[in-house]
C-alpha cells in the first residue's frame, strides 16, 4: 500500500462458496477436497488458497 503497510495488516479476508467455475478449475487440476480429506490447500496466482467442505458447499479463501 501507499503507506508502506502491508494490505493483509488492515484488511479482513473472509472465504465465499466457490463458484461453479471454481468447482470445475479444481477438480480438473485434481484438487477438489473428497470426503476423506475435507481441505485442501492450493496455489493460485502464488497466493496460497484452501478449500474446504462446510454446510454450505464448497468454501475457497486465501487463508491456507
């Protein structure tokens, strides 16, 4: 940022159901969580990622 800090510093990253398009990157990449392993960690952009199964569906966040 224009301050020097760091974005992650000052702002909240929260996750979002993934998209159908999301689903279909990472079971094409082979990365879609199963119900053995429910998270799973990936790269995207070199920005670490994690999906999981929660309630709702399939949950994607930069959080790894």
């Amino acid at each position: 940022m224009a301050n020097g800090r760091r974005a992650r510093d000052e702002w909240v990253f929260t996750g979002q159901t993934a998209a159908p398009a999301q689903i279909e990157l990472l079971r094409g990449r082979d990365l879609i969580p199963t119900r053995a392993a429910r998270t799973t960690t990936f790269s995207n952009l070199g920005v670490p990622h994690r999906a999981e199964w929660q309630e709702e569906g399939l949950f994607v966040s930069n959080h790894p």
